[in-house]
C-alpha cells in the first residue's frame, strides 16, 4: 500500500527544515502532507521548498483540524502522523510499519519518561494511560502520543469523532479500542522539540487535561463513570440515612436527595451508553 506521512504543522519552519529532509531520505516514496495550520512564519514555503504537498489554512483551526484535513487528502492506505517539530525521529517510522504488519490496525509510538515534556505532564500522561487502560481493559502505553501509524480505511471511519483540539489521539486510540481493532505500542525516544517553546499553556492545558479524562470515560463505555458515581451517591445518602435514624429518628431532606441523585446518575448513564453505541454504529 502506498504510505501516507501527515505533519500538522503551526509556526514550525525551523522544525521542517530538519524533518522533512530525514523523512524524505528515509521514505523516499512516501506522500508527505504538510498541513498548515495557519502559521505566521514561512512553514508552508518551507514546506513545499522541500517537495511536501502543503494544505494551508487561513487561520489556526487547531492540531485535530489539521489531522482530519491532512487524512481527507492523503492517498495512503497506510497513514503516519508525526510532529513537525523535530520530535519524532522519521527513523523509527519502519518500526510502526513492521508491527502493522503482524495485524495491527494502529500502532502508537509509546513514549518513555525521558520523552516527556515534564514532570507534571509525565504525571498527567501516566494517570490517562491508567484511566485508558482500565476503561479498556487493555494496556495504553501512551495514550495521548501523536506518533503512530494506522490504516486509512480504519481512522477514516472516526473522523467525526475527532476533536479540532489536542486530543485527537486520545479519541482516535479509544475509538481503536472501541471497535476493536487492535492497537499496539513501540516504545521510542523523542527529542527536544525545536524552536519556539511548546504551543501548550499550563492553566488551559489543565482545564484541557480534565476534560480528556471525563472523554476518556464518556467516549468509551460511559457507565463505567456513572455506575461508579451513582453507587457512591447512594452509599452516601445511605450512610447519612442510618446516622440520622440513629440520632435524630427520621429520614431527612438530605438522604432523599443523595438516593434521587443517584438513581437519576445511572439513569442518564444508561441513556449515554445508548448514545455512545449508536455513535460507534454509524461509524461502522
């Protein structure tokens, strides 16, 4: 199959002089898309200087825009994404192939604690891969990397999932799981980015953060979340129901309301998982 490289790229002119020369001597029949996300500096002129086809934008449309315009585009049965930045080593792209190969439909290029941007982040990543990984009932390695490889037909099929934001890879990697195509991880090492500082900005990356782990948990099997939740409701209110008999000898306003919330919690967690299942059929 012919292989596809997508590189969303914001302000990266200095990170592509140095991938897209490697990428292209390591792959030197591959279709290499560059999609500009409405950078201020001369990305696409770099792009296209060094034979990329570039899709620009006129105005930054976001990480997961740029992912789902570069996939409409590609002619690739075999997509890889990787960062413009000089992140990712385009040497290590043979190892993703060669375990699609062996029946994978994604593999995820797994970061190591040395990849990390930094120790909150490490922290931040390795609490998602737990989350992941028990939503999943499988090993997330790394959920949130944006190297990995997959078959077009396969993540063509998600694209009205995916986020104009960040988090493109969580949902991608969810809905992998989902449907269940197989995913599987390589560990590798990752550079110093190169360039201008991370795009990532600490108060709205955590406000960010917080809401990946309810996608995590909604995107996969929404009980999960709400089951849990509705139960801790219900042992509250029970337990303030048997302090109140115990001390006072009446049910009070509060215990009503604890076990209302908690029936009304696992009632709307039903309704979501119908939801979520009716997504995933039309996906199919």
């Amino acid at each position: 199959m012919q292989l596809t490289v997508i590189l969303p790229a914001k302000n990266e002119a200095e990170g592509l002089r140095q991938t897209l020369p490697a990428l292209r001597a390591c792959l030197p029949d591959a279709e290499i898309i560059v999609v500009d996300d409405g950078s201020a500096d001369d990305t696409a002129a770099v792009a296209a200087r060094h034979g990329a086809t570039v899709i620009s934008s006129p105005y930054p449309m976001g990480n997961g825009a740029a992912i789902k315009r570069g996939t409409r585009a590609a002619r690739g049965g075999i997509l890889v994404f990787m960062d413009a930045d000089g992140q990712h080593d385009p040497a290590l792209i043979p190892q993703l192939l060669a375990r699609l190969d062996q029946g994978f439909d994604m593999v995820v290029g797994a970061r190591n604690g040395q990849g990390q941007a930094n120790v909150g982040r490490g922290a931040a990543n390795a609490f998602y891969n737990r989350l992941a990984s028990w939503m999943t009932g499988h090993r997330v390695a790394d959920l949130t990397s944006g190297f990995r490889a997959v078959r077009a037909d396969r993540f063509r099929e998600f694209l009205h999932l995916l986020p104009n934001g960040f988090s493109y890879p969580t949902t991608s990697t969810m809905a992998f799981f989902r449907s269940a195509y197989p995913v599987a991880y390589v560990s590798i090492p990752v550079a110093k980015r190169i360039g201008t500082g991370s795009h990532i900005r600490p108060l709205k990356d955590g406000i960010r953060f917080l809401l990946i782990i309810f996608k995590i948990a909604t995107l996969y099997s929404p009980l999960k979340l709400f089951a849990p939740t509705a139960f801790l409701f219900f042992m509250t209110g029970l337990c303030y129901y048997v302090w109140t008999f115990a001390t006072e000898h009446r049910l009070t306003n509060m215990s009503m309301l604890l076990f209302s919330a908690s029936v009304i919690i696992f009632l709307i967690g039903l309704v979501s998982e119908q939801i979520t299942a009716l997504i995933y059929k039309r996906a199919e």
